[in-house]
C-alpha cells in the first residue's frame, strides 16, 4: 500500500479546488493500492516561513505534521488553482518550509481553473518547482478547466471525461511511484547484502 498525501494549495474564501482533492482523494483510494490524505493548507494554517522545519528549534505543530507527512510518503500530488498566471503563495510556503522530504518523490500535478485553460500555465510552473526541489512529476499533468461547472461541491465529476482521464493519470503516478519504491528497495538490499 502507498502513502500518497494531497496537497490542496490554497485557502482562498470560496475555493473550487477543495473538489477536486476530494475527487482525487476518492480515485486513489478506489485503487486499493494507496492511502491517500488531504493536507489541507487552509486548515494546516502554517505561518509564514521563517526558516525550514529541520532548522525550527520549535516548530508549530502544523508544520511538523505536514512535515511527517511529505516524509512518510511514498509519492505526493499537489492539486492546485491557477491565480494570476501562477500557483498560490500559500502553497510556495508551504513547499518551502520542506527540503530533504521531497527528494525522490514523484509528484503529480492537478491544476484547477474556471477558465477553459485548466491552469496550464500553473502546471508548467509547479513541474520546474518539482524538478528544482527533487521530486519527479510525471509527465501527464491534470489539468481541470471549469472547475465550477465540472465537479459537484462533494467532489462527483459532472463532467464524465475527468473519470476516464484520471484513470489514465493515477496509472501513471503509480507506475512511477512503483518503479521509484523497487529501485529503492533494491538500493536497501544491496546496503545490506
């Protein structure tokens, strides 16, 4: 079973992207092979950062636990709306308050827009973030346009093309996910061989 937390990054009043996550949340879990958990940042409410967690002599309890999360995890997604041409600052510092945690991980992006465009230039920004940070984002990205007309408020695609391409998506974050797990388990066995 995979570990694969859900970062939702963003905390703004009336926030679309919340459905999206839950929609997320659900097709993984429907695999059978994830645990998967929404790290919502509205409701982590992290404090500006002042320094990364592993420099913080006493961190929030906010940031350890997202901390631990991004740690324990197999993989993680990142599923975020497209403001002003670019991702959240919230979500920028959260990523930032983590370093080592990322290292190795692959990383799907989902991006939310009400426009026809999905976010896409939200998605090219956060695929340089995941690279620049060490993580591995797969090469599909999910980008979600009309969010407000494509996902009811409990998370049920309206739109039944969403299904199908999250299927398509998933399989990809677990075929990299999978092939990051046995090269690391390989790496182990050789330690310790």
């Amino acid at each position: 079973m995979y570990t694969i937390p859900i970062i939702l990054g963003s905390t703004r009043e009336g926030r679309l992207s919340s459905r999206v996550a839950t929609f997320i949340e659900r097709k993984l879990r429907a695999t059978g092979r994830v645990n998967p958990e929404i790290l919502d940042l509205e409701q982590l409410a992290l404090p500006m950062l002042e320094e990364r967690l592993r420099f913080l002599k006493d961190p929030p309890a906010s940031v350890v636990r997202f901390g631990s999360a991004i740690a324990a995890s197999d993989a993680f997604v990142i599923v975020s709306p497209e403001y002003s041409g670019s991702y959240p600052g919230v979500l920028k510092n959260a990523i930032d308050y983590l370093q080592a945690e990322y290292k190795r991980k692959p990383v799907g992006i989902v991006t939310v827009s009400g426009g026809n465009f999905g976010g896409i230039s939200a998605l090219a920004q956060l695929r340089l973030l995941a690279l620049t940070i060490g993580a591995y984002p797969i090469p599909s990205g999910f980008p979600v346009s009309r969010v407000g007309e494509s996902f009811a408020e409990d998370g049920t695609a309206t739109d039944a093309s969403y299904e199908k391409r999250a299927d398509g998506w998933i399989g990809e974050l677990l075929w990299l996910t999978e092939a990051v797990a046995d090269k690391q388990a390989k790496d182990v066995a050789g330690l310790v061989a």
